[in-house]
C-alpha cells in the first residue's frame, strides 16, 4: 500500500471546539482549551503517525472581524490554512448561530480543496435537528462529506480519521516518526500559562496578555521556566497580580502543576507581570512574540 501523507488544517468560529477536536485527533493536549473566545491565537500543529500515513493536523484561531493588529495576525492564519490545506477539517457545532465564515465558506468551497465538515457537539443535539443541520450544511458545501461529532466524549473519532485517509495524497512524511508537535517547549509552557489566565480572569484582562518565556533550563530531574506576562495598560498589571499576589501565584500553581504533567518531570516556574503599552496593535512587538504581519 502506497505511503500517504499530507496537511490537514481545521478551520471554524470561535466556540465550537476546534481545540477539543485537534487534541482528540492527536491523542495529546496541544491546544489550550477554555470557553473563551480567542483561546488559540496561533497555528498549532499535531502530528500522527501509522504505518503506512503521516497526517500533521493545524489548528487555527477562530475566524474573526479584526479589531487591532493582534486579530489580523491571528486572521492570516486562518487564510493561510486554506492556501496550504491538502484536506480542510471545517468545524462547526450543533448551537452555533453565527455567518461570520461565510465568506472563509465560499474561499473553501473554490478551492477545490478536500474538505470535511465536523459538526461538533452531537451530544447537545437530537437526531431529527442533527439531521436538518447536516442537510443545511451539505447545502452550504455540497462538495464536503459531513460527518457529526462529540470531540469532547471522542464519538464519532473513528470516522473523521477515515474520511481524513481517504483524501490524504500520497507521499513521504514530511517529519521523522517520532515527531509530535512542530512547537518548542518555551511555546508550550507559554500556552499553558496563558490557558491559566484565560480560566482565572474575567472581561478583558485575558485578551491583554501575552506570555514570553525569558528563560528555560532543562536539568535532570527538574525544568526551571521564568515567565513574563505582559499586559497592555498599567491599570492591568495590579489586576493580574491580585491583593498580595494572590491572583497570580495561583495562576502559577495551576500552570506549574499542568507543566509538570505535560513534561513528566517537576518544574520551578517565576511568573513577573510586565506593561507593554497597547502591544495588541504594535507591529515589533507582534513579531517578538511570533506573529507574522506580513
């Protein structure tokens, strides 16, 4: 059997559990998961392996109207994972009620691209209004196979890793077998941190962060991690640290704990909270902490 291997990207609105799918797909927590919107704000790949397949999963951010500089960038992504898809997992769930993808919709559909729509979610749903959504959908992009889902209870797992081989092209592997993940370890505590913020604080303050790992030492036993949270206006640094710090050696406890489990090891992690003024719409400052502006 010839060696198939190839780009799969997952595209969707905020909320309906582009995350969840691509770390269920994966078998690993690469993606940092939370009920906010704008949880991811890069492309995050996930590579699996078989004997005779290599599929690199990307997830993206949620497709969004760009309000500053930091959601164009995370936009770019989004285009760019229809430019470079070989197969497109377009995620939609069974409560969405948004057109903001209409126009990401119409790009997939003139792309010719293989594409699969996961309609997420199946446990909130029935089997009649299952049925009618996928009708609906089938309409929307009558070239996709449709295919329901409970990434959250891993249902309907099996099918979309079928479906995926099916329109996989042949090919090498693009990575060695052993590879999970294109991303550093500085990239994944950052995101861990980040996920900490986004569970422990309300309204904007999780939208003004950013995480920027100052350094990592790996040792035996033990990985040394300082961190930077920086945020946007310094009426915001006091907010993130709390009365006595409180806020914020929490968020370090859980982020410490999480980093522990991802890495298998123990670890020593500092968190400082830093002002960046307005760094959402400066140009360096985006690519300093990885955004393309191109």
């Amino acid at each position: 059997m010839a060696h198939r291997a190839g780009f799969v990207n997952i595209i969707g609105n905020p909320n309906v559990g582009q995350s969840t799918l691509m770390n269920a797909l994966v078998g690993e927590k690469l993606s940092i998961i939370t009920s906010k919107a704008q949880t991811t704000r890069h492309r995050i790949m996930g590579i699996v392996n078989g004997e005779d397949f290599q599929i690199v999963y990307s997830d993206t951010p949620g497709i969004l109207k760009p309000a500053y500089k930091l959601q164009e960038s995370m936009m770019n992504f989004v285009q760019g994972a229809v430019d470079d898809a070989d197969v497109i997992l377009y995620v939609t769930d069974t409560v969405e009620q948004s057109d903001r993808s209409e126009a990401i919709v119409e790009r997939i559909n003139r792309s010719g691209i293989p594409t699969i729509v996961v309609i997420n979610k199946i446990d909130l749903s029935t089997p009649e209004a299952l049925e009618v959504l996928a009708a609906q959908w089938q309409e929307k992009m009558p070239q996709a196979v449709i295919i329901p889902v409970s990434a959250k209870e891993k249902v309907g797992m099996t099918g979309v890793l079928d479906a995926i081989l099916e329109r996989l092209p042949e090919g090498e592997a693009f990575y060695p077998k052993d590879t999970l993940t294109d991303k550093t370890l500085r990239f994944f505590a950052s995101e861990i941190i980040r996920e900490k913020i986004l569970l422990n604080y309300d309204k904007e303050i999780p939208y003004c962060c950013e995480i920027e790992i100052d350094t990592y030492k790996e040792e035996p036993t033990i990985d040394r991690i300082a961190a930077n949270i920086y945020v946007a206006r310094s009426s915001q640094k006091g907010i993130v640290i709390g009365h006595k710090g409180e806020r914020l050696k929490r968020v370090g406890q859980q982020a410490r704990e999480d980093m522990e489990r991802f890495l298998g090891k123990k670890v020593f992690l500092q968190l400082f909270v830093k002002v960046q003024e307005d760094w959402r719409n400066n140009e360096r400052q985006l690519r300093r902490f990885g955004y393309d502006q191109q």
